[in-house]
C-alpha cells in the first residue's frame, strides 16, 4: 500500500526518460524531496505502468541512483516499466518505507540496538561484480549517528574497497562463513578490508576474502576496545589475515571460531611496534596453511602483548619450506600469556616458541611433526629461547619433530626461571641427517654464556618407541646450565642413552630418574643429594644392574637389598649394584660420579 504525501512537491521524469532497466533516474527537480536517506517515490501513479522505486543516491539532485520495483503497487505489480520523459514522480509512503525511515533516519532513544539490512536498505548488491563499499559506509554511518546496532548481510559475494568502522557498538553479521563474502575489489587502495577503530565491535559469520590484492594489505585490522571476530572465515590477504594493533592499541579482543587459512604471512598477527595490546582471547579456530607463523604476539621491545589467552586452536601447515613460519610464536614484548590445550601440527618451525616472553604458562598442547625450511629443516616441539623468563611447561606431547621435544636455547640470552613437568617428549630428532642428534629435552647454549638457569625438570616422560630409534638422550643438558634440579623422570629405550649430564654437580642435580636403553650403555652424571653418611645414599632403583664408577672416593659402602653393609677399598674399581642396592660415602664425597647400566 503507498499514500503519497501531500506536504512533498511533484516532479517529472526528466528528459530521456528511464528503461525497464536503468537504475539512473532522471528528474525535472529535486525540490521539496528529501536530500539524504533512503526514501520511496512512484513514477506514473494510477497507471497501468505503476512503480515504486527507492531514492538511495543522488538525494537532492535531477540525477538519482534507484533501486527499481522496490515493492508491491496498489495493483499489486512488482514490475520495473520504461517510463517517458513527463512522467509523473512523487514521494510515497509505503509500510515498508516506513519500517525503513524509522531504522535509518528517525531518532532512536538511547540503547535502542537499530537493525538494517544493507542490502534492503542501502541497496548493496551482493551478486559478485558490483561495488558495494558505499553502501556498506551508508549502513555504518547511520548505525553510528543511532548509537550502534546491527547491519545485517544476505547470503552471496560482496565486492568492496577498504572500509572502516570508527563508530561504537556496531555489528556486522552474515548469514555464515562461505555463505556470506566480503571480497576485496581488485586494484583498491587501503590497507585492511576491514579496519577497526572504536569499541564493542564484532564480525559475525562472515567470509572476509583479501583477493590476494593489495600492497602488506590484511582482511580485519583490530585496534580500539572490546572488539571481536566470531565464526568468520578469514583469507587470501597478502600478508596478514588479522593484524592487532596494527596502527593503534587494543584493549579487549575476542577471535573465536574463526577460519584461518591462506594468507600470504602470519595467521594472526599481535602488536607492532610503539603500541599495545591487552586481554585477548584466541579460542576454537582452525589457523592453517598461512605464509608465516599461525600466531604470533610481540613483535620486538616496543611492541606489547599482555594477559592473552590461546588456547584450544587447531594450528596446522603454517609458514612455508622457503622461509619457515611456525606455530604459535611469542616474541619480545609478550608476557602472562597462557597456551593451552592447542593441537600444533606440522608446521615449518617450532610448534610452540618463546623467544624473550615473560610469564608464560604452556600446558596441554600437542606439537609433533615440526619440520623446518629448507636448509634448517630442525625445529623443536616448544621452544624457550632468547631470554625466555618465569614460566610453566606441563603436560605437552611433543612427538615425531625433526629436532627436540623441548629445548631451553639460551643462543642469544639465557633462558631462567621455568618449571618443565609431565610432559611426553617421544620419537623426537626425525631429522633426515643425524639420528641421534636431538633430545626429548635439550638445554643448549648456543652462542650465549648460558642455556638456562633455575629450572624444574620432573616427571617427565622422554622416550623412543620406534623400531628404528631417532631420539638421542631422553635429557641432554649442557654445560652452560646452572641451578637446574633433574628428578623423577622417565627415560626409557632412548637411542644413545637416558641423561648426559655436562654441567657440574654444584649447578645440576640429577636424581631419582629412570632410564634403560636396550641399544647401548647409559651414561650418567649424576650429583649426590647430600653429604656423608648412610642417610645419604643412594638407591638403584633401576630394574636392572648398574656399574657405579667412584671417581677416587674413599670410604664407600655398598648396602645390598637385604640390608648388608660392606665397606669398600679405596682401589676397588666400580661396583655393581643390583637393584636394590644402595652406595655412600663414609668420608669423601666425589663431586660426579656415573653409572652405567644395560
């Protein structure tokens, strides 16, 4: 139904008149017409070639943008005619003119959540091929002036330029990702599709497409307050498919149940440097096959991310054989970040790296199958390098990746205070070149003065259950380490032994592991836990015989299983333990001393 108002001026068609199929309409005035918003008109009322159109450009010129047979006349036709130059034109009002004037342009109480639909009601496209950019800036800037609320898109392909949204409270919200698209148009200018500045803004079930266009261009750039990315699928970016804090800081972000794929550099991308970004939460997305790094959080000194939560994310086949890229990287400038409960599948560098983050807590994940570049093929399941401070690894599976389980690198400063606990490091050191040549758990040095310094090491399980071992020791630790305590790990069937200890009994203490190796004999140095005296033995509590070399110690005694106390000379040469047994010294405590078993 249509009333034409009578308190608005008529026009004509103007010269050249309109087709059936133009969307151009010509006008003898625009006097008395509205100059912004949508609004309905009907050219040639009362006649067989009634129309309703809706003005959505051109408002206050001879020259309109329309969207044609925009609803039903009073005959009940739908129909876009041609209609001659004369023609009569008026401004109507219709139910859903109405609904639409009330949406879009009447003023809202506060905390009114307006809802519009692009296409209805700014008559984006959708169809593959047209520019929608204005329509979708139309939407955003009425939902802004209301004081926020939804902008709802159709199922199909939207072709936009970079767009942004600096107003509050807006949502955009499709019908569901692969469903609903937002494509970059070819050759467009701007950084992001997307770009986020203000608060409480969300992306809903959408696919956000980079059309690989653009020059280090990103789908969604994410800076202001409480902003959110929910069930999108995000792609095709030249280099990042989220960027943080790309330009601003960030307070407050939410990416769940995202997509993530294809993008030419880092999945999700946190903080450059100068700005900052605080309580995130990265949860339930599938980051796969990205250029670089699935996830990366500080990006140098300057560069901040704090209170961050990844956790539950399958991250899979990032980075690339040419220049690597690995799985969930914190950087310089990241700190109280939990990773948790994550599986980080083959991807072209460390599954899991901190290099020079602080307070991190890294529990529950998986990281198998690491396999770095070309020419650096070694990567590690998690990787604590480069200054790596204060932090908790516990209960990771770190499997089949071609260098270690676990590593402490202190290559460029050395890695201090973490705890490393219930973890299971097997059929580590897949690497092609050496077998052997990699750990369960490794603390290297590198280049640096030390690899790491007040470490936990307990409860671990180090292991090979390969036919063909590749693991060399379950615990390797070199001689940089200091302040590390190594006790009640599992070390079984490794391919050169359980613990090769180089550090000395004053920084390390190793005891209580076990470790049997059916392939060669274990070699372990292990420091005593105390001084003199038969409170301070040591049992074999290993489930086979042991060879226990003294180092020159004098005063030795042996206590068999059945409680025997035999003294030792002072040449007596090693001593075999069965198991059971237990050895002190009465007088002098070596600093080492080993045993080998078989």
């Amino acid at each position: 139904m249509a009333e034409s108002l009578s308190n608005h001026s008529y026009c004509t068609v103007g010269t050249g008149g309109i087709t059936n199929s133009a969307t151009t309409l010509p006008v003898s005035s625009a006097s008395g017409f509205p100059t912004s918003g949508t609004y309905r008109i009907v050219v040639d009322p009362g006649t067989s070639t009634e129309e309703i159109m809706a003005v959505t450009a051109g408002q206050g010129t001879t020259s309109w943008t329309v969207t044609r047979a925009a609803e039903a006349t009073n005959n009940g036709a739908q129909t876009a005619f041609a209609h001659n130059a004369g023609a009569v034109v008026a401004q109507v009002l219709t139910v859903a003119g109405l609904l639409q004037y009330m949406r879009t342009q009447a003023p809202l109480s506060a905390g009114l959540d307006l809802q519009v639909d692009v296409v209805r009601d700014y008559g984006a496209k959708f169809d593959g091929s047209t520019d929608d950019t204005t329509a979708f800036t139309d939407a955003i800037s009425a939902v802004s002036t209301a004081g926020g609320g939804t902008i709802t898109c159709p199922a199909g392909v939207s072709i936009v330029q970079p767009f942004s949204i600096t107003g509050d409270s807006i949502r955009i919200v499709g019908q569901g990702a692969g469903i609903t698209t937002l494509r970059r148009k070819t050759g467009s200018t701007g950084f992001q599709v997307i770009d986020i500045n203000a608060a409480a803004v969300a992306l809903e079930d959408l696919t956000i497409d980079g059309n690989s266009d653009g020059t280090n261009a990103a789908c969604v750039a994410l800076t202001g307050t409480q902003v959110a990315v929910r069930r999108c699928e995000i792609l095709n970016a030249v280099l990042y498919g989220i960027n943080m804090c790309g330009n601003a800081s960030l307070t407050g972000c939410d990416i769940v149940d995202c997509y993530i794929h294809a993008n030419g550099g880092v999945g999700i991308f946190g903080s450059a440097a100068g700005y900052t970004a605080d309580e995130l939460s990265i949860r339930g997305c599938r980051i796969q096959a990205n250029g670089g790094h699935g996830v990366l959080l500080g990006n140098g000194s300057t560069a901040q991310v704090a209170h961050a939560v990844v956790a539950s994310n399958r991250v899979v086949g990032n980075g690339t054989a040419s220049a690597g890229g690995g799985g969930i990287w914190v950087g310089i400038g990241g700190a109280h970040i939990a990773i948790t409960g994550n599986e980080v599948i083959s991807n072209a560098g460390d599954g899991i790296a901190v290099a020079g983050g602080t307070d991190v807590t890294i529990t529950g994940n998986e990281c198998a199958y690491g396999s770095g570049p070309t020419g650096d093929p070694a990567v590690s399941g998690i990787a604590v390098s480069d200054g790596g401070l204060r932090g908790t690894i516990a209960g990771n599976y770190c499997h089949h990746n071609t260098a270690d389980g676990i590593v402490f690198n202190g290559q460029l400063a050395e890695c201090s205070d973490w705890s490393c606990s219930g973890n299971l490091c097997i059929n580590n050191s897949q690497s092609p070149s050496t077998a052997g040549a990699y750990h369960g758990i490794t603390f290297f040095h590198g280049t640096g003065t030390a690899s790491a310094v007040r470490v936990a090491v307990a409860g671990n399980v180090c292991t090979d259950t390969q036919g063909t071992k590749t693991q060399g020791y379950g615990i390797l630790v070199d001689s940089y380490a200091a302040n590390v305590t190594i006790t009640g790990n599992q070390l079984d069937g490794n391919l050169t032994g359980a613990l090769s200890n180089s550090a000395t009994a004053t920084t390390v203490f190793a005891v209580g592991n076990r470790g049997y190796n059916p392939q060669a004999w274990v070699s372990n140095s292990i420091s005593l836990p105390g001084g003199t005296g038969s409170a301070n033995k040591v049992t074999n509590d290993f489930p086979y015989q042991v060879f226990v070399t003294l180092n020159g110690a004098v005063g030795v005694h042996v206590i068999s299983a059945a409680g025997t106390d035999l003294q030792l000379t002072a040449d007596a040469g090693p001593v075999l333990l069965s198991p059971g047994d237990a050895i002190y010294f009465a007088t002098t405590v070596p600093g080492n001393w080993n045993w080998y078993g078989m």
